[in-house]
C-alpha cells in the first residue's frame, strides 16, 4: 500500500476526510488524472469551435458526459460550471478551479494575474449545499508576474483552507511574464515546483517541454519531479498532438520523470464523445497503470478495454482509515 | 412544460424562490425579455435629450410608466433609481444592475472597469425591507480589459450569491479594451458567452452584429448560442434603429439563433409613451412568443395587440413547484 | 402641502426620520440652502486669507458664528470640524461631508479622487454619542476621473447607509479629469445629475455656469434638472461675486430651471459676520422663498428683514407625519 | 485656567480620560511640549551615528534616557520601540506614532505615503494589557502627494478612534509631493493646518521656516495658527542648531505666533545625555512657561534650573474635572 | 543568567511562554542560530541543482534531515513545506516565514514586494492544531522599495500579533529597489536596523558585507549592532564560501561586532547530509559559543564534537521562570 503524507495542515479531525479525497481522486493509484475544463475561460472558444473540432464539443454539456464516462480521477473545473451541469454526473469527483482569466491580453503587453473568483468558504458552503463530490480545489500561479505577490497571498490561503477542510489542493504552476524568457525551461520549471511544495501544494500542474518529445526530456524533467518532493507533479497535456506520441509521452513521464499523475483536456475533450472517452482511458492506463504505450493505443482504438481500478468503496476506505490510525 | 435546469448553487430551501423568480421573469415561456434602464449612468443624458427623442424621455419617470404599461419580462436598472420611482409600479419585477460607469473615458485611452455599487447582501436587505418584487441582479464584465481580474472576482461573487438566495443572475459581457481589436466579433462574443456560463449566469446579455443585418450573421450567431450551454443568450438592443429592422433581427436572434430572450433600451424607451410600449409588446411579440415579424409590426403600429401570457399567478407556480419537487 | 419621495430604501421603521430630517433641512419649503463648509481642505487657506476678505474670516469659528444666526438649512462640513465647533451653535443641523481632497495637485495632472474619510457606520454613532443634529450627509464625485469606479462604490454605500438610518444623502457631483473637456457643459452636467438619481441621492450639488449669466442659460439649464428627476438639484454658488448679480443667479435658478435650493459657501463667509449673516438671508429669500431679487438685495443691505420660515417643531413635524402615514 | 474644548467626537464617558491625558500631556499649562523619536524610520540611522553626535546617541536607550529625566510632555514614537524599551522610563506619557516611512526614496522620483502600521484598536489593546501610559497617538498625512486621499482615510479614522478612547490625535501635516513647491510657504502650511482641525485633530506638527529666523516670520505664522484653530499648533525642531538661536525660534512661535507648543527631537537628543536634559529643559522654559530666552539659555548652560509644573496628580486632575462636569 | 528584556507587547499571560520561547531557540545562549530554509521561493531551483551541490540536496527532505541532526536553534522556512515535512524532525523549534517572492524580476526592473502568505491567527492556529513546536515567525521587509508602505503595515501586524502569543518575531531587513545605491552599506544597513527595532522585532536578519571579509568590516559593523539596540542582530550567512572563511566571519560578528546570533542556509544545506551537520555544528561553535575559528574548523572537519548546550527541558525553563516573576 502507497503511503500518503498527511499534511500537518491537515486538523486530526479532518485526517480521514484528506485520506478518503485522496484515494477517491486517485482511484487509490496514488496518482492524480485530472481531466482539466478550464478551458472555457482560459482559451475562450478558441478550444471548442473550428476545424478538426468535432461540433459536439461546442456545448459544455460535451465535458460532462466525458466525465461521466471516461476512467478520470477528477474533472476540473469553474465553480459556476459544475454548479450548471453536475446533474449530468453527479457521482465525479470535481476539482474547483478557484480563479481563472481570459487569453485576450498578450502577455507580452501585460503580466498576467488570475484572480481568485470565489474563497474556500465558499467552495464549502457549496459543497455541503449541493452534496456534490468536491475533493479539491485548484488555483493558477504565475510566478515571474509582476503580480506573483498577490497571487502567493491567495494561493496560500486557498491550500491552508482546502487543508483545514480535509481537501485536497492543487496549484497549477506557470512561469510567465515579460521577465520570463522561456516558460518551458526546465530548471524553471523546478523552480515552480519547488514553490508549489513551499505553498503546500497537494499537486503541481505544471508545463511539459512536448516540443522535445525525448527519453532525454523525460529524464531531465526528473529535476522538476525532485524539486516539488512530496508535492506530485503532474505535467498539463497542452494542445491536441498525435495519440500516441502523447501517450509516449506521458509514459515517460510516468515511468522516466516519476511524476505523479497527468492533467489533460483539449487531447480528450476536442473530439466525439465516444473517441474522448477512449483516449482518456488510453492516458489512464499510462499515467495510472502500467500498461505500455501499445497496449494504450488499442484501448484508444477501442480494441481493448482498460481495466483499472473502481473508485475505492467507502467502506474500503475505511477499513484503510483503520490502518492509518 | 419548459426544462429548468436549477444551478446546484441554488440552495435545496431556495429552489421554489428561483423557480418563481425565473417563472415570474420569463412570463413563464422560458425567455427573458429585459428592460434595459441603466444608461442614465453608462451613456449620461446622451440617450435622454437631443433630436428625435420625446421630451419626456428627459424624466426618469419615463422608464417607470413604460415598465408599468409594457408587456415586458424585467425592468432593469441601478438600485438607487428603482428605489426612487418604484412606486410608480411596485409590481414590476425588478433586476439590479450592481455596476455601473460612465462613458467620459474613451476606451481607447484606458481600459474600461464598472465597479460594484453595492453588494449583494445590500440587495437581499433591499429586497426584504422594500417588498419590491426583485428577482435578480445585473453586472457588467468587460472581458480583455485589463480590470478583467477585479470584475471576475465580483462577478462570481454575485452571481454565487444572487443564488444562495434564490435570484437570478445576468452577466452583460462586452469584450472591450485595448486588447481588444473587434467588439463584435462573433468567436469572441462566443467566448464571452462561454466565460459566463463558467460564472454561473443564468442570461448572458452580449453584443450582436446589428450591422450585419442577414440570416447569414443571425447562424454565425449560433456559436454564441452553443459557448452559452446553459445560460441563455440575451443580445442587447443597442442604438435607436427602425422599427421593422429591428424586430427582423430579434426574430431571427430567436428563431434562427436560438438565443434565450432580448435586452433593450433605447429601442423603446425614447418614444413618447405610447409608442414606446407598443414598441416594447411588439419586441416581446418577436422574442417570447411565436409571432411573425409582420405581425409584431402591426402590434407597434397599433393594428393589432400582443396576446401573451399574463406573469404566472403564485398559485400556478405553486402548483408548478409541486411537479418539480 | 409638498409631496415628498420617500425612497424604497429608507426601511419603514425610519420613514418619520427621513420626513423630519428632510423638514428640517428643508425649513418645511422642500428646497435646501446648504451652507457648504468644506473648503478649508478643498481649497486650502486660499478662501479665508487675503485681500479682500475679513480677517475674521481666518478663524474656523467663523462658519460656525454664521451658521447660528442665518437662515440658512444645513451647514455642511467635515466631521472633524464639527466635532470642535458645534458647541457654538449645537441647534444647527448638520451635514456631514464624508470625502474632501485639497487642490495642490493640478487636475491636468492626475484625475482627481476624494476618498471616504469615515463611514456610515461613525456617523450614526456620531450622531448618537454627540447628539448633534445631523440630518444628512454627503460625498463627492468626480465622473469622468479614472478614479470614477472607485468614487461609485463609495457614493453607492454612503446613499444606501444614509437612508437606511433616515438621513438625507447629498451627492457633490462634478465632471473632472483628463477626458472632461468642458466641466461646464451643461449636457454633461445633466448626464452627472443622472448619475446622481441613479446613485438615489437626494440632492445633487452641482456645477453652474455662472460665467453665462443670461436668462437662455437659465433656460438650458432645467435639461440638468429634468434629468435629476426626483433627485433635487442645488447649484453650488462658486467664488465670490457681486450681491445682486449673483442673488439674480440664485432667483434664476430657482424660478426658471427649476433647481431644489442652493449651496452657497464662499459668497456668504468670506464676509464679516453681520454682513455675511445678511447675505445668507438674502439668498435665503431667493432660494427658498417667493422674494424679488430687489427684495432679496434689500435684505443683504440690511434695510429688510427676511420673513422666513422657522424650522418646523418637532411637534409641527409629527402632525405632518401622522397625515404621511 | 485655560478653556479646553472637548471634541465632540469623544463620547460623555470619556470626557474624564480626554481631559486627564491633555493635563498630563500639556501638564497643566495648555501647551504640549512633544519629545519626537520616530527618526530611526524617517532618517534611518543618519540622526544616530557621524560628526558631531555623541557615541551614546547610537544607542536607542538614550531616546528613554532623555524622555525619563527631561520636562517633556510626552515622548511619541513607534509602538514597538516604546514596547522594547518603556522599562527604562514607564511612567512617561507616550504618544504613538501610528505611521512612518524611509527617506530612501528622493521625494523628487515618487510621491510620499506614510501607511498606517497599526490600527487604533491595537494601540487601545496595547495601552490596557502593558499599562503603560499611553496619552494618545500621532500620524503623517503628505497633502499634495498623489497617495493624499489613501492618508485622509487613515487620519481621519484615527483621529475618530482615538477619541472614542478619550485619547489625543496629533496630525503630523506635511505638504510634500511633485506637486509641491515650496514644502516652507506659509500660506500653504495654514492651508495644511486648516486640513488638521477639519481631520479633527487636537494637535498639528507643522514645518516651520526656520531658515527665516526673523520676526517678520513668526508674525506671518500666524496665518498658521488662526487656520489651525482649535487644533493646536505644534512646530517641528527640525536640524539641529545653534542653541539660543534656536530658543529664540521656540520663543518667537510661543510669543509672537501663538503657538501651542512644539515637537523637537534632533536639537535635543544629538547631545549626551546630560546636556539633551537641558536643552529639553531649556526648549520646556520657552515653550510651556514664560522664561525669556536668555533665561532659558541659562537653564541649557546649567546655570539655571527650570521651575517648571509637575505633571498635575490624579486627584488634583479629578478637581480639575468636578469643575467641568 | 542573560538578561531577557520582554516587550511589551507581550500580554502578561504571554510572558512564561515568550521566555520558553526564547530559551527554547536560543538553547538558553541568547543567541539565535537560525538554519534558514526559505530558498525554495525565493531562489527557485539554484541552490538545489547544479555543479558543485550533492544529489540529496534536489529532495526537499534534505533541509528536514539537517534540522534534525545538527545543532542549530530553529528551522526557519515557509508553513506549507514544513506542514510536508515536519514528520522527519517533529521536535526542531520551527519559525514560520511568513513572506516570500521569487528572483524572477530583476530588481533593476522593479522594485521588491514580499506579500504575506498567511496571517499571524493561521499561524497560531496552525501551532495549536499540529502541535509542532513553532516558536516565532519571519518576515522580509525591503526598504527603499517602493512598496515599502504595504510592507511596513503587514509587518507591524505580524510582530505586534506574534508577541500577543508569546511568539519571536524575526524581521529580514534588507535594503532594495531602484532607490538603493548599495544594498551592502553599513550605514544603510544600520538604518534598517532601527527599523527593525522600531517595528519591535526580537531579532533582525540582515545582510553583511562577506566581500569584505577584514576585522576593520566587523568593527564597522557595530554601527549596525548598535543601531538595532535590543533587537538582536543576525547576519545572513549568503552564498557558500570556504568553510575557515565563513567560520572566520561568524566568529568576527559575534566577537568583533557584537551580534546576537546568525543564520545560514547554503553554507549547510548544499553539502551532503552528513558534512551539513558537521558544518551547522561548526557554525553553532563560534556563534552560540567560545570556540575559536580553528577548533570549530575540527568540528567541520569531523576531528572534533561539538560540546553545546541541550535545549533546555521544559522543567529548566519553569525553574527559570520561577525566578523572573
């Protein structure tokens, strides 16, 4: 059995609420698929209609059904979203994505600044009202901003209180600004991780070089996986490539850098649902499980089927919570 | 019977309030026809005085008698104003525009921020000690400004907690800014679109390419429609345009579009009363019910009256609640 | 006898204080003379030192000698200064004027903004603790300003808190900054006195344009009022001219635009204290009652004496309200 | 004895504490005499250490050295160093300075503002828990400077608070920004006084233009002080100086001026302890008392001792007040 | 026994739990050596990889392993890591930083603002959930920044709230922003510490100028010593240097200039484990003790134990406070 560091931020009264969160996003692998639909906000329409993009995508109702379907840990997304749509799959876990901002300024032109669109009191409250599934809560940082020092006010905050509740804390991890000269550079990249693990993260959503899709990059990228210890890296997915260039390289990922999980969206969510959901279980046999590329290949082919893990029931949690004690 | 999709930040002991508010709204046919009165502050005496407009648009009262008279789903405008001249209608339903700004500032010298007036618990206290029938609260998001950030973060404020209590929440969102190359957009108004349902907005009102008065423009509008999901598209009015021309183009945003409803001012209300509310039943002809354009025109010109429904009793929507529960 | 608005946001357990502070203020007319006191930090010591004004001028106390024996309905100043001085005249109702700035920086270099000094919430305790007659409050806008949003949220709490308590709520309302060309422009002038009904205050302080001292600009002049609407405008009196032409100005006002009263500050104080006693009451006499200008002027030399309505007794007040409700 | 105007901004039950701490801080004689020592902030370490500074004054002790043994009134500095260091002299007066800020920006690159370190209800909390007594506070506002409006917020509140508890509010009030000429005009400064009584202030710290050392001086401050007027002026000390040249100046104020006292702290606390008594001894004579300047003199060459007041007993305070209520 | 001089502002409850605090990180020497663990942040991944740093270093853990083993006072890192990580040493005194920024910006570019993570009530409330042994609190002021304003409130704050718990209060002082000439002058270095004293913190962190590494430097240095009176002065330790001169330089502070402690980071935690300890071993022998520059060289060099004092029990430090009340 993995053995989970429990946050001291974490009250002893909620220790059993953290360890159930955690095994219910992680399917009980220790390791966190987080299909991410932020995109909304973050890229506007420019994810959802155009060439190559199945018209179904169009309706945000498409993510849920995927989520509804497909082997994923959690869905991410925007409070308002969930609110709107959850009666489509009321059983997901979600992630509460706590801020979020448009791509229409360049970031040549200004330093970017996302910020916090509802408190952890209120994800709370929502949690407890709706009776949804919330495990966690995530949150953008751009470090390198000229706005960094706001954003560290409200990302520490958001982990201390998601901890308090018992929840789980995920900080997507940018570099950006006009004083960042490559966002993809790795040392930098461990930097960020490096930080994320200072905020106490659960989670780090971070960069991936896939513009060098080599052994090489998988193994450099190990210095990201070191500097964030006990906070998991997991790489984002990025724009739509080829499945299994993509797989192979959230293998290496998994089985090369040591990362703890992966966050994807548009690789999923950009094509039919039937194709989506195949592609999402063909990237958690490879993040989660140690199927090879090949074998997730056909399971994106439909010619085999994943088989992964349920969800953790409740009482086996518990009876796992009974060890931990 | 209409589908009403109950947002899960709705509170289970409110979702009989949000039901009537929403029944009470739309007249029961699932489209919000708004009332827009908020440019005393957005366009200063501009809209109010000049060639072709009545003197009597110079009164604020004005608004007031026209909301009384006219067929019309929600008379919005700033809490300061209502709170003025309600009496002139005390059972018009109320919507609360919660931010408003000048045009002083050209937006090409800086970008533009509408800040809260007032909070929600102001509203909910309003609404209580007043008996004024308010059934939901307004707020302008300029995305691509960049004030973006701050606005996000009352928006979802608002609308969260416009929810907890039952009220219905509309998001007006322009793209505007130095960033921003084209306002009218049709992709980006569809990112908007798609941002608000991320909020949580139960209306979008969003800008429409009036100058591209074709069928081609009201499909292309689609896209807005789709990005939208779940909250409804209400295209805003705009400037004072001939009446059949305009009634066409509401009729295609309903028919062909597909869009939820319509906001307009200054289509209406600078007219001299009467024809200002014929005017307006004519608009409600087009938008919540299923008359043509050449019919809707003889409502204006006064050849025929509007036969739409009457705002749902509270006894029917009680009897409508208990199907729903 | 006049009919008075009472707005939806002043509860109805304070209605019979709004009446009797509005009696009050008002003398029982419906018009408000302030005797506006903000200028020792709006305009430094420029007012009350140099050729041409009294040495008496000098000392604060000054106001406060007028303000006991004119006519006049409120005097409006900072808290602060009413906290030293009220003892001289203790009878006096008060206007608190919660934001003032100084003009050491020049408008063509930074937009100007006049931040809240105190709340709401220190004026009613203020109010209670001291027992002075407050009867109102007000605050400064500058539309226009870059710091405009910021102004609105104040403005916005500082109406809905005065008349949550009972109290009248006075907006100074000025165009000024960068992108205001012409802060006389009385179309820009009726747009701010839009702003201001929308914002619910009471009464409006506003520019005039006294450097057109014609009849037609009388005339234009009810554009401005028109758009106030409910809201009562009261022109403020600017620097310092002669008795008759500015009595003229005042009668002009009142009788041809159709102002609501009149807030004078440096053409009463920067007299010795007979002589600014009797100028005040000589604008009295145009401002809020029937006087010729000729008559008016009679009084300022001290050949007539005003006849003038004494406040309304609290005993006056409350028959009057026992008919209100 | 001397006519003291309670603010009414202090509420009836704190009468009694307003009135002891301005006996106590002006020790009976109406004037307050203010030892200064917020300088480790203002002048960083250039006050403390060089040519012409006796060893010991690098050590901040000798602030409390000075403040034990010398006829001040009361000592102002900063919360924290009164908390590190009031052991040495506990029974001394205090006054907190509420702000402070570095003088390594140059004034000429970027407008000055003071922030606020803590808020009244910390100084109120810390006066009860240590006992120490704490007889009121002080705070810097800039007028001119773009950060003015954020400074009249602070001031206003503190000065409002400290009342509340009975506690004197000393306005340190200096013009100071890009848009400032001349920090030393007269008419300017009495345009800042006139801003301290309309802050409420009880005391104002002003400049004084000492390199002007006339008569001719003193009588124009008197602009100053009839612009203050209730608020007592207090001039700054400024650098040191030659002495008697320097007890003319205090004299000139007290005599010709008509102020109510004076703040120093360089021409007292740059000399070893022995001679800063006398120097404070010498500064108490002309300022509080009605020794001539020569006199004076002999009581900083030692060759003369002051016979100044005690600080009036509390019984003696309690008569005082039974006269008074 | 060493004098301990309580401020103040420690509430007389506080007080045993000040002491104990004090003791407790000074291990009953009055000095203060802390190993400090804040680089993550605020040097994003340079101290951790590259040529010349061991592998071990890249892990987190690292830091935890040497707080465990070697002789230092307190760890001094950002809350979230140690909430990771305190499992590994649960009984090393902890101090909470409670700002940091990255080094992304260069300072030339603009100037330094450190934003508070989490509030002194987290803090406390952290301690008492967790039951770690945290025995004070950091945080970064830059001065001559032109934030300078917001850092001096939030740092004021978590001082005056730290010693209403009983808790130290460690201010890094460093001078920085374009305002700053150089960073490494004493003088200005002085200044920053009166600041500090002034701020009321127990201990300054504060740069030294290693590039001069002469007697005369820690002679000069006494200015500074001096200058922050009785809060404790601890120089940075800086970048790794030969490990005779480092010691050489601690032992000249401590000796020469008077200091009260030090801290140091990458002089200890870039080396392997157990040559770290050997090393923070070294450094506690010529900072907390007597030892000479060439036995503390043996400690390093692993041919000598260091012979410190335990931490004293809590029955010690009940004997000790036994005699201080």
């Amino acid at each position: 059995m993995q053995k989970i560091h429990i946050p001291y931020t974490v009250p002893k009264e909620k220790r059993a609420t953290y360890l159930r969160n955690w095994e219910i996003a992680t399917r009980g692998t220790g390791k966190l698929f987080m299909f991410a639909g932020d995109q909304k906000v973050e890229h506007l329409n420019d994810d959802f209609a155009g060439s190559g993009i199945a018209p179904e995508v169009a309706d945000p109702k498409h993510y849920f059904d995927i989520a509804k379907k497909a082997h994923i840990g959690v869905f991410g997304s925007q409070l308002g979203l969930i609110a709107k749509y959850a009666d489509i799959c009321p059983n997901v876990p979600f992630l509460i994505k706590a801020n979020s901002k448009t791509n229409i300024i360049n970031k040549a032109e200004r330093d970017p600044f996302s910020n916090r669109w509802l408190a952890m009191d209120d994800v709370i409250e929502f949690k407890k009202k709706s009776g949804l599934n919330i495990v966690g809560v995530g949150y953008t940082v751009y470090i390198g901003s000229q706005f960094e020092s706001e954003s560290f006010g409200q990302a520490a905050r958001i982990v201390y209180d998601a901890h308090q509740e018992g929840m789980l804390a995920v900080i997507w991890m940018y570099p950006r600004g006009k004083a960042v000269k490559d966002e993809g550079d790795i040392h930098l990249l461990a930097g960020g991780a490096g930080v994320a693990v200072c905020l106490g993260a659960d989670f780090v959503k971070i960069n991936y070089p896939y513009d060098k899709p080599t052994l090489e990059t998988a193994k450099k990228f190990r210095e990201v996986v070191a500097a964030a210890g006990r906070s998991q890296v997991i790489p984002i997915g990025g724009a739509k490539m080829p499945e299994k260039k993509f797989l192979q390289q959230i293998y290496n990922q998994n089985h090369v850098s040591g990362t703890g999980g992966v966050a994807v969206g548009r690789n999923i969510f950009q094509r039919p649902l039937e194709e989506a959901v195949r592609m999402a279980d063909a990237i958690a046999a490879v993040s989660l499980y140690d199927y090879s590329v090949d074998e997730a290949f056909k399971i994106f082919q439909g010619k085999k089927k994943l088989d992964g893990k349920s969800r953790p029931s409740e009482s086996a949690i518990k009876s796992f919570l009974s060890l931990s004690f």
